[in-house]
C-alpha cells in the first residue's frame, strides 16, 4: 500500500540563509516574540528587522500556527482544570480566557447552531413562449399601420 504522506503534494519550501532560520528559531524561544530581540540575536544590524520581518511574514504566519497547536494540549487541559478549581487561583478568568483564545485560533472552537425556519411559499408562473410574443407584437404593428 502506498504511503498516503507521498500522495500529498507539498508547495517547495523557501530556502532560508542560516541567519533567516536562528532569527525564526530566536523569535519563537529566546526573544519570547520579540522582532527586535530576535534580530539583535539572530545577528542583524539593530534597524533591519522590520525589513526581515517582512521577508519572512509567510514563515512566521507558518511557525506561529504550529506553535498554537503545539500547545494548544496545554489550553485544553487548563481549561478542564479549571472546572475543578476552588476559585483561589489568581487570574483564573484571565488564564482561561487564554487558553479559549488559542483553541479558538487552531479551529477548536465553541460550537454554535443556528435554526433558520424558513417557510416559503411558492407560486408557479407560466410565461407565453417568446415567439408568440413576438408574432402578437407583429400583428400589433400590422394592425396600427393600416
């Protein structure tokens, strides 16, 4: 049986210089998302981040998706302990607001259904075919004429 992994055409990815992946690498550790940060320890100069955050928005949007659904186990589980807390917890509101947020940006989100009733009623109206409109509209004419 063929491996279905195989079966899946990935779009090639972009090739990244050694400094582009410590930067992607130092943004999401070290620099805790700070562009800034990151840049001065990935090695560019102090004003260029903005220009390498541009270059590498695709990457970042990429990276900040895995990295949500990484610990998106973590909001999950907090959300579930929170039904069993006793309300000492400081900032439990705030902590599980957080955890909804990152459920919510994976795709795990509140399910909410709407009824739609609708009752249509629905009449049925037959149009004269066109030529005999036609042949009337000549007869019309024929007869305004004469």
């Amino acid at each position: 049986m063929q491996n279905m992994d195989s079966t899946i055409i990935k779009a090639p990815k972009k090739s990244l210089t050694n400094t582009q992946e410590k930067f992607l690498d130092v943004l999401f550790g070290e620099a805790k998302g700070n562009p800034r940060k990151a840049g001065e320890l990935a090695g560019y100069s102090e004003h260029s981040y903005p220009k390498v955050l541009r270059n590498l928005k695709s990457e970042i949007v990429s990276r900040a998706e895995t990295y949500l659904a990484t610990h998106s186990a973590k909001a999950a589980t907090k959300m579930v302990d929170m039904m069993d807390e006793d309300g000492t917890t400081p900032h439990a509101n705030i902590r599980l607001e957080a955890a909804k947020q990152i459920l919510d940006r994976i795709g795990i989100a509140k399910k909410e259904k709407i009824d739609v009733n609708l009752k249509a009623v629905q009449g049925l109206f037959i149009l004269p075919a066109k030529d005999l409109i036609k042949k009337a509209n000549i007869v019309d004419e024929n007869q305004e004429t004469s």
